[in-house]
C-alpha cells in the first residue's frame, strides 16, 4: 500500500512539472503550486482514526438536519447497551472515542453506518422488530460495516477526486489553491449525501449480511434473526423500492443467508431479554 501511495504522489509531481514546462506557468507559481504536493501527500497517507471520527461527526450531523432524534432516552440507553456489546464481540471493538447509538424519530424503516462509528437506527426499523434478536441483528449489520471501513472507503475516493480537481485547477486553470481546498474540505458534505441517499454498495451490503451472523453467533443471539428480520425488509422493499435500491435485493439477501445459516443450530433461551425488549422498546 505504501508504494502505491509513493506513486499516486509521484505521478500528480510529475504532472505538475510537466504542466510548468508545456503551459509556461512561472517558477513562483509553480512554487505555490507546491501546496498541492503537500494535498497530496494527505490523500495519499491512511485516515486515521481520528479523522475518521470528525468526519463521521459530519456526516452525522448532516443526517441530523433532515431528522429529529428520538426523545426517549430509556430507548436510547438500552440502544447503546445492546450495541456496545456486540461491538465487543466483532473485530474492531475499539476506536478513536467509541460507538455511539442513537434514534431517528421517523417511521422510515432505514439505519445508517457513518465514519468513525456513528450508528443512527430509525424508530421504524426498531418498531417492526420483534425482539431483541432481531434488533441486534440490525445493529449488527451496521457495526459490520464500521469493521469493514466501508465508511473510510467511501472516503478515500471522495479525497482523491478533490486532489484531482486541486491538480487541474492549479496546473491549466492558474486558479488559487484556497478555492480547491475549500471543495476537498465540503468532500466530507459530499460523503454525507452519499451514505444518506445511495447507502453502500450491494458487495458491501453482503459483507455486513455475512459477518453480522458471525458477531450475532460469538454475542449469544440467535444468527437465524438477521434471517427472520430480512423477510420483513423484504415486504417493506416491495412498498418502497427506492429506499432499497442500492441493496441487494431481500429475496437474494435472504438466499445468501440461509446458503450461510444452514450449519448453525441456536439452542438459547430468549425468554429474560425478550421481556428486556418489550420493557424499554415496546412499552
């Protein structure tokens, strides 16, 4: 990966000092231009941790200014109980300041993975639940996508589109730096949008599927819930396609998963956290 980096920096270099030479851009500016190497050295280089979790802190906050949270902090509380104990039984139970949980007060049936483990579940999702198997198995999936970086992903590529738009002004436009580095800082807008209106993509929405029974089955939930909670996203799908569109589709969700379940046999009791559920989120 280092290497890769290395080139990415390299290659934007030499297309700088080409462009000096060919649009005759002046030996001052050229040098100005040398603040672009140094953008370019901060797309190229890992986001960190800490990165992560302020610009997940705006991608949240951009979700925030279309919906309400819910003022139910029982709920709230129990949300965040539930789902800090899952993320302890996945892969990345530690971050930069943690996860955190919280309510949507809309009916929408939706949930949403922003960078740095920001997790933000709607009522609705929570209402067509029917215990707290099914709920984990919501949280579960939105925590397997923290663990896989889909959010830094989608990060990355929306910092290297900025870096091109940095390269392009600079070298053929003679624009100043202070406008392109204004896009590459509103790129974390820009993100916001996509989680909020694309959501990931289908290959990223199978991965979270997969290693949701994983956390699910290391936690002591019955794995088969991410199964029972599907067959009712599958008759929501049907009412609203659009909301679905960048998933796969329930009924090839609920293939895969069966395909993946069939080996697992739950034996649990699920007696004490049902009445946990129906006390704090259907009372």
């Amino acid at each position: 990966m280092r290497s890769m980096y290395k080139i990415i920096s390299l290659s934007l270099l030499f297309i700088l000092i080409f462009s000096a030479n060919n649009y005759g851009i002046k030996l001052k500016k050229f040098l100005k231009i040398g603040k672009g190497i140094n953008l370019a050295k901060k797309a190229a280089t890992p986001i960190t941790e800490t990165e992560e979790y302020y610009i997940g802190r705006a991608v949240t906050a951009n979700i925030l200014s279309k919906y309400n949270l819910l003022k139910n902090a029982p709920m709230t509380r129990y949300i965040n109980l539930l789902g800090n104990f899952l993320t302890l039984r996945s892969d990345r139970p530690e971050l930069y300041n943690g996860y955190r949980f919280a309510i949507l007060d809309t009916d929408e049936i939706n949930a949403f993975a922003a960078p740095g483990g920001f997790i933000l579940l709607t009522r609705g999702i929570i209402e067509i639940s029917a215990n707290e198997d099914q709920l984990a198995a919501i949280i579960a999936h939105e925590i397997s996508h923290i663990v896989k970086k889909h959010p830094l992903k989608a990060i990355k590529s929306e910092r290297i589109k900025s870096l091109g738009m940095f390269a392009a002004n600079e070298t053929l436009r003679g624009n100043g730096s202070s406008k392109v580095l204004k896009v590459f800082q509103n790129s974390v807008l820009d993100i916001s949008g996509t989680l909020l209106q694309k959501g990931y993509s289908r290959k990223q929405e199978k991965q979270a599927d997969i290693m949701a029974i994983s956390i699910l089955k290391r936690s002591g939930y019955n794995p088969k819930a991410i199964l029972n909670i599907m067959k009712k996203l599958k008759v929501v799908e049907k009412k609203k396609a659009k909301v679905f569109s960048a998933h796969p589709s329930a009924s090839k969700r609920i293939k895969y998963l069966k395909s993946n379940l069939r080996k697992i046999n739950y034996r649990g009791n699920i007696k004490k956290r049902s009445i946990r559920f129906r006390k704090f989120c259907k009372g």
